[in-house]
C-alpha cells in the first residue's frame, strides 16, 4: 500500500505540474470536467442510483463546469436547468414514484458536491497556473502529513463514528502540511504574497482538507463502502484523491478574494 501510494504521486505529481504550466486553461478545464466525471460516477455508484437518471447528472455536471468557465454568473440557471432535467427523466422514464425522492436528491447532491464545488478552481486559473499550485500543494501537502503522522504517532480519534482511522495528532499534520505546502510554492512562484497572508491560506487549507476528508467518510460510511473507488492503486477511487480539494478549493478562493490577493 504505501510503496503503491509513493509510486501513483511519483507518476501524476509531475505529470499534473507540466499539464497545468504549460498548457492552456482551456486544456485544465478538460481536466477538471474529465476528473469531476469520474468522481461523480464514484459517488452514484457508491449511492447505487443507475440507470438514465446517473447519466443525466453525470452529463449535467460536465454541463456545469464548461457553463461556468464560459460564463461564471449563469452557473445557477445551468443548475435550475439541471434539476428540471432531472426531475423529468425519473417522472417519465420510471413509473414507479418509490424512491424516486432519494434518487433525485443523490443526483443533485452530487452535481453541486462535486463539479458545483469544483468550479472556482476554472476561476484561479484564469489568474495563472501559479495559484493552481498554490491550492494542490497545501492539499496534497496536508493529505500526506495527516496520513503520515496519523499512522505514526496518532492515538486519539479525531471523530471515530466517521473514520476510525482518523486522529487528532494527524488534524495537526494536515494543518502543517497545509503550511508546508504554501510555503513552497510562495517560495517558488508567488514571493510577493505576504508572508502572514500565506500562512492563513495554508492554516485554511489543511483545516478544509481535513474537513473534506470527513464529509466524504461520512459518505462512505452510509454507503458501507471502503473507498470510493480503485482506480488509484493506494489512494483508492478518483473521489478519495480529490475530496479535501472539494472544500479547500472554495474555501482558498473565497480567502483570497478577501485578502485581496486575485
């Protein structure tokens, strides 16, 4: 487990970092809308909701991403043309109305859990790759340092009803990798970000990752599911790599816009 672990972050760190540096952000949005599809594929499946109506939020939250990279203040209208989507598919292509209350509130969880949450990631980057990194960084940072020093030195459980594997000496981790992480692509990319507004990014961070974690756990939890998937040897599924990116990333940009950094 950990050397695959080593191995797949060996693979798709520097893989990431060229993709997001040199290409366009037109080619990070294919990215994040291929990405956001197979996580949200994982999450219908860990719902068991089948059928055209996992079809039609797996089309509609690709819808939702390239909206909002075409035009960020329509996202709530794509949302309401979602939902109205939604709601006619399982009225008309399955008679049986059991259910049919769960399957449409899962659908659209996941459209706004997943790509909803996703889409101001399509905002930093219209200010350049280097605020990219200064998201993934502290995230993976946080992740690593919470997993690492969970395992080492972790006794107490952080909430055990949720992950049991989960302690509080490794919330602390998170929180310095967090730090760590946003040190160093300050460091390397950003140097003229102060160096007090970093430190709360990276505080924030690593807080948000470890939050994210626990909501998709929660997830799991009720779905009587281990990882979200096994496309990822030694992570798991798509989902279980990107779940803290799902609160870090709106918590980040709204940071920054407060700290009148973007």
């Amino acid at each position: 487990m950990h050397r695959k672990r080593l191995l797949v972050a060996a693979i798709l760190v520097p893989v990431f970092y060229a993709y997001i540096r040199y290409l366009p952000s037109p080619y990070f949005l294919l990215l994040l809308t291929a990405v956001s599809t197979i996580a949200l594929w994982e999450f219908y499946a860990m719902a068991r909701i089948e059928g055209v109506i996992k079809y039609a939020g797996l089309l509609a939250g690709a819808a939702v991403l390239v909206r909002f990279f075409i035009s960020p203040n329509n996202l709530f209208p794509t949302v309401l043309i979602s939902l109205l989507a939604v709601l006619a598919l399982r009225l008309f292509l399955k008679r049986d109305p059991g259910t049919s209350l769960a399957e449409i509130a899962i659908v659209m969880l996941g459209l706004l859990y997943i790509p909803g949450l996703l889409t101001v990631q399509l905002n930093l980057i219209k200010h350049g790759p280097a605020w990219i990194f200064l998201l993934y960084a502290p995230v993976w940072a946080a992740d690593s340092m919470a997993y690492y020093v969970g395992k080492g030195i972790g006794k107490r459980k952080l909430y055990a009803e949720i992950s049991p594997n989960k302690t509080v000496a490794g919330a602390w981790g998170s929180v310095v990798g967090g730090v760590l992480g946003a040190l160093l692509i300050r460091q390397i990319f950003l140097r003229w970000i102060p160096l007090p507004r970093t430190l709360v990014l990276g505080v924030a961070v690593g807080v948000a990752t470890i939050i994210g974690d626990l909501v998709e756990s929660m997830f799991k939890r009720d779905a009587g599911v281990k990882d979200s998937g096994h496309l990822l040897p030694g992570h798991g599924g798509v989902l279980d790599k990107i779940d803290g990116i799902t609160f870090a990333g709106p918590v980040f940009y709204w940071l920054c816009k407060g700290l009148g950094l973007v």
